[in-house]
C-alpha cells in the first residue's frame, strides 16, 4: 500500500493516515459486515447465472454462487438444481462450475467444471440427478453446445495459458509449478497454450480438437447436424477479438469458410437447429463479452445477410426457439425488454420489458422455454436476484436467493430511479440515481460504468461498490450512461469513437449540472468514481473541470502511449482513440490524463490489480504521480494477485471500506441535510 502525501510536498510522507492493513478500521467492519448480509454465508446461493430449463421438464438448473465460510476468498460456483413448486435450491457438485447446457430434449445435462489436476477441466453428462459419462480436456472449458440431435456435444476451450477478457479479470492463466520462485516468466507472445478451439465428444470415444491454429476461436454454436458457426480469429491475442470474422466450420474435417467480415464486432453466434440460418449480433463493441447492438441473421449457403429491426433494442442475448423463431433480451433506454423474432414477417413479439427490473450478469440474458415463455435470472437495486419464469405474459418468481439478513440490511439504503437530463447540444442522456433518505443537499459520488460500450441498469446494490454504504451516510450516487453507452442505438454508441474524454465527459458534467439545478446535491461535495473505462474518465474529468471534491480511479488509463504497448488489448486504444500511439501528439497525447495537472487540489485514491493486463498496474501508478505533483493528496493501492477492476475478494470489500474512508475523510457527509 502506498502512502498518502502532503498537499504540494512533492512527496513527503504524512503518517497517521490510510494504512496498508485496513481490516481494524470501522469502515472495513462496516463494508464486511453489510456485503456478509447481502451475500449471505455458510453456503447460501445468492446469485446465478446459466439458468435452463425444459417445457418437458419440472427441474430447473443453475450455476449458483456462494461464499463457503467467509467474505476473505473468492465465492464459489457449483450446479444446482430446483423443481418447479419448490423453494430451497439442490446442490448436485461441489466443484467449481464453469458452464452448463441442457440437451434439445431437456432430459441431459451436460456440466464443465475444474478438474481434479491443474489445466484440465472436466465434461459430465448428468440424467435423472446421476453422471452418465465423464471425460477431460486440457485447458479451460468457455462455452458447451449441444448439437440438434443431442448426440454431440461441443466445447470452446481456451488452452492454459489464454488470456482471460476483462469482464473475467483480465489476467493470464497460469499454472502452478514446483519451480524455484525467483525464476522469470519468459514470454515469447506465441504458443500452443494460448489459443482457443474447439473440441468435439460423442460421448462415447475421448473428446478431440477439431481446430488448430492459426484458427483461434471465440464462440461457437451448432449450425445444423455438420457445420459449426463461430466467431474466429487468425491471432490469439486478446485483442485480436476486435477484427474477428464470422465463419461456418465443418464438424467433420474442421476446415474453415469465412461468412462475414464485420464492419466493426460481433458475438453470439446461434445456429438454427436446421442449419439454414445463423443469428449473431453485430455492434460497435469495447469488450469482449459485451456485445450489444443489432441482431443479424445471415444465411450460410448465400450468403445474405439481414439486419433486424427490434424496436430498438440494443440486443444482448439470442437462443433459437425454433428452426424460425429467435428468442432475445437487450436493453432499450432504461429498459430491459424480453422478446421473440419470427424469421418470416411477423417481426418483434415483445413479452416482457421493465424498468423496476433488469436480468443477467453482465448484460441482459433469457432462455425461451416451450412456445413463448422463458427464464432468467431478475434483480433490482433494492432487490436481491431471484429465479424468474415468463409464460403466459405474467412474470413468476420461482424462488428468491436473498440472504436470510440481507432485507433488513438493504432498508434505508435507496432504490434506483431513471433519470434524464439534456447534454450541453441538447442530445437526451439517461442514467440512473440512487438517493438517500434525507432532506436538503447531499454530496454526490458520480460512479461511471467500464467499456465504454456499457451501460449502468438497475442492478443489485450488492453489485455496486459502496453505493449502500455511502446512501446510508447521506450520499447521493449518479450513475450516468454518457455517449457511448448502449442501449440507445449503435450512433449514440458509436459517437465516442474518437472521441472518448470529449463529449460523453461533457454528458457527466451536465449531469452533474442538471442535479445541482434540480436542488439535489450540494454543488461543492461532488466525487467521482469509476473501474477501467470509469477508472480513466475518474482521472481525467478533474483535468477539464473544477467541479470535484474527490476523485477515485479504480483500474484507470492515465496514459495512452504505454497503454498501447503494455496492455492485452492494443486493439482497444487505437479502435477509440481513431490515432496513432507511434506518431507525437494527436488523441494519445490529448486525452491521456497523466499529461495533465487537475485544475485544483483533488484528493485522489487510486486503486489497481497487480495481475491486471487489460489496464496494467503502471497505469494507476502514472494517475498517482500525476495527482502528486498537481498538489493534490494522493494515495496508490496496488493488490498484488488482482486483476481487472478488482472483483475478487476479499479486495472488493476493502475498496468499498476505503472509498467510503477517502470521501468521508476529505469530502464528509451530508452537513446540510436532514436524516
């Protein structure tokens, strides 16, 4: 942990401030004690992913995560299962879950889980509760496919030594070795252990590899009984993603027809189960794994291409109801909406949309079962997740996962409302607030969400870094969707390219502006926080404004030139920034905020993950020096086996408990307002 320092001292240390071991603090037992009510202990499943299930079938299953003992290791994820009618989930593993796929006739179960020996993982067939067969394969299992038959099954393996996105940490694997520890890491940017392909089970014989380099493959579903559609790459570094192709491979010979070069990204790819059409989303994208845009069907054997209107949903999820009925869930506005397409001219059924609530992890994500309804996993800021069924146009819950203590823990910590205000050319910005109960002004922490291609929804205060904390004191929390965002369209998306630090700050800043006007928050105690994409905008927005009180990057870009040549994804930079990180001056130069001194004195903590290769570490270390020697009071927290936005644990809570400690110690709280 690094140290705090004096305002102006050009680095002369103060003692007496934040400490390196920050569990004795009243804060770190506050953030402890709150996110162990939400979360739940001693195995309580508080939240999923992954859920499926069958009109042939009462059971429903899930990958449900829990924390163990503690809040001071990672939680784990294991299968569960749960019957319709029935209100306590069954755990069916105890091995750390990565992927599950119901076969076409909902009667198996096919899981991938963590092996029993490093760097390989494990494929099982699951009927009537009981493993039917089981086999390994070395690497990492990212996504199963059935195929239409349910004869086969196909697996997307990232070798040992891939890189994961972002959204996942960010990091490289590696495995654990016997050697001395002082031995360097050799990397020659090339190996077998780094790619992705696929690999083929019949459930009978040992699965095999039907890909190889120089094919690097992302996704993949069934298109038909004997061909694979996939998103592929000739490269397997991570950032290769950003100028992936759609292609069609045989299942047979594996040999690879390229379909489709995108004008920007693609994901997602879906295969009807007759082979006659692919599904794929095509969008202007910042993170692998966050595709939202427009849904594209294209036929594989001439290859035309449709664009489809969806009542302007920003698509996000896709699974095939039928041979000519997609199912999909994306983001329109606040909303989240659930809906079905039909390939021959009846267009877009809309079955469910709501601003009270959102599904899905990352991004809004549902699975059609029977003729209209579906499933998902639904949630609100002041609603912990829970397992939803959609038939017949009405919305059931089919059983909650919040934790015992986690009701009386979220009350008086505010819900989310939509907000919409006007940017300084008059363009309509949305976001969301999270008030205090409290009269009068409060301050305000801006929380900005990564990408940029992101967006902030109504998502479960537990998911949100000190957001409960900080209301409960009194504070107001702002989480604008600024040009850029999704959820309004691939021109309001694409408007940051090029752009980014320009016109969606000036979005923050109205914001920020509309509050203030609105009588909301106190103009003088205004904060502003943010991970990777909100990690840079939070160093750069004290740059061009005079507005903040404090300021905590988390994951942040303080400098674009070695951005460029120390991160996984180089692609990213130069896809954004529309400039060239080998040429002086230009966007490199001008929108790094490491080049620049903040236009007053700004408290700035700055936090990073050690291990982190999207946004290395060195780039939190520049966002400190810059803060430094603008005359600002700056502290470095570097946690050393961290990665990408600091999502482990037990790091999240000790961010949260800091965060709350650097604004109440150089912001306080709300001495205008009333409890």
């Amino acid at each position: 942990m690094s140290r705090m320092w004096n305002s102006g001292s050009e680095g002369v240390p103060v003692a007496g401030r934040m400490s390196r071991d920050f569990r004795s603090a009243a804060e770190f037992a506050e953030a402890r004690g709150l996110y162990a009510a939400l979360f739940g202990l001693n195995g309580h499943v508080f939240a999923a992913r992954s859920l499926c299930g069958h009109a042939s079938n009462e059971a429903v299953f899930f990958i449900g995560q829990s924390f163990e003992g503690g809040l001071d290791s990672a939680p784990v994820s294991r299968l569960y299962q749960m019957r319709r009618g029935d209100h306590s989930p069954e755990r069916l593993n105890d091995a750390e879950t990565r992927q599950i796929c119901l076969a076409p006739d909902g009667q198996v179960l096919a899981v991938a889980y963590a092996g029993g020996q490093p760097g390989v993982d494990r494929i099982e067939i699951r009927s009537d509760g009981e493993g039917t067969a089981v086999a390994d394969v070395p690497g990492r299992i990212e996504l199963i496919d059935w195929s239409p038959d349910g004869r086969r099954l196909l697996l997307v393996v990232a070798g040992t030594g891939a890189d994961l996105a972002g959204i996942h940490g960010g990091y490289a694997q590696k495995q654990k070795t016997d050697a001395p520890a002082w031995l360097p890491e050799i990397g020659w940017g090339e190996g077998e252990d780094l790619w992705r392909r696929i690999w083929l089970w019949d459930l009978k014989a040992d699965p095999a590899p039907l890909t190889s380099a120089p094919v690097n493959v992302w996704e993949a579903s069934w298109c038909g009984a004997d061909k694979i559609a996939a998103v592929t790459s000739d490269d397997h570094g991570e950032g290769s993603w950003y100028a992936a192709k759609l292609s069609l491979i045989d299942a047979k010979s594996g040999s690879v027809r390229l379909l489709h070069t995108p004008r920007d990204q693609i994901g997602v790819p879906r295969g009807s189960p007759d082979g006659a059409r692919i599904a794929f989303i095509q969008a202007f994208c910042s993170d692998r794994g966050l595709v939202a845009g427009q849904l594209s069907i294209l036929d594989p054997a001439d290859g035309e291409l449709a664009i489809v209107p969806t009542n302007s949903i920003d698509v996000t999820s896709i699974e095939w109801r039928s041979a000519t009925s997609l199912h999909i869930a994306g983001i329109r506005g606040h909303e989240t909406v659930v809906a079905d397409y039909d390939v021959f001219g009846a267009g877009v059924t809309e079955r469910w949309s709501a601003t009270e609530l959102t599904c899905g992890e990352w991004a809004p994500s549902s699975v059609p079962v029977g003729a209209a309804g579906s499933l998902f996993i639904a949630e609100a800021y002041d609603r912990a997740p829970f397992l939803a069924e959609l038939a017949d146009g009405e919305l059931r819950a089919i059983a909650s996962l919040m934790a015992p203590d986690a009701r009386s823990a979220m009350a008086g910590r505010g819900k989310a409302e939509p907000f919409s205000w006007r940017a300084a050319d008059g363009l309509e910005i949305q976001g969301w607030l999270v008030r205090p109960p409290v009269a009068g002004l409060t301050p305000l922490l801006v929380d900005i969400h990564g990408g940029p291609i992101s967006s902030h929804r109504n998502r479960w205060m537990a998911r949100t870094r000190s957001a409960p904390l900080l209301v409960s004191r009194g504070w107001t929390i702002f989480f604008p969707n600024p040009r850029g965002s999704t959820g309004r369209g691939d021109a309001f998306a694409r408007a940051v390219q090029g752009d980014m630090g320009g016109a969606d700050a000036g979005d923050i800043l109205s914001g920020i502006d509309a509050l203030v006007g609105e009588g909301m928050v106190d103009p003088d105690r205004v904060a502003v926080t943010g991970t990777s994409y909100g990690g840079f905008m939070s160093a750069w927005l004290p740059t061009r404004s005079d507005r903040f009180a404090a300021a905590i990057p988390i994951s942040p870009v303080g400098d674009w030139y070695s951005q460029h040549r120390t991160t996984q994804i180089p692609e990213f930079d130069a896809l954004m920034l529309e400039s060239s990180p080998w040429e002086e001056g230009g966007a490199y130069f001008a929108r790094s905020p490491a080049f620049y001194r903040q236009l007053k004195s700004v408290p700035t903590l700055v936090m990073a993950g050690g291990i982190d290769k999207s946004t290395p570490p060195g780039q939190a270390l520049e966002c400190h020096f810059a803060a430094l020697r603008s005359g600002s009071q700056s502290a470095l927290a570097t946690y050393p086996n961290a990665g990408h936005s600091l999502r482990g644990y037990p790091e999240y809570i000790d961010t949260a408990a800091r965060i709350v400690w650097w604004l109440d110690t150089y912001v306080g709280g709300p001495s205008a307002a009333t409890i």
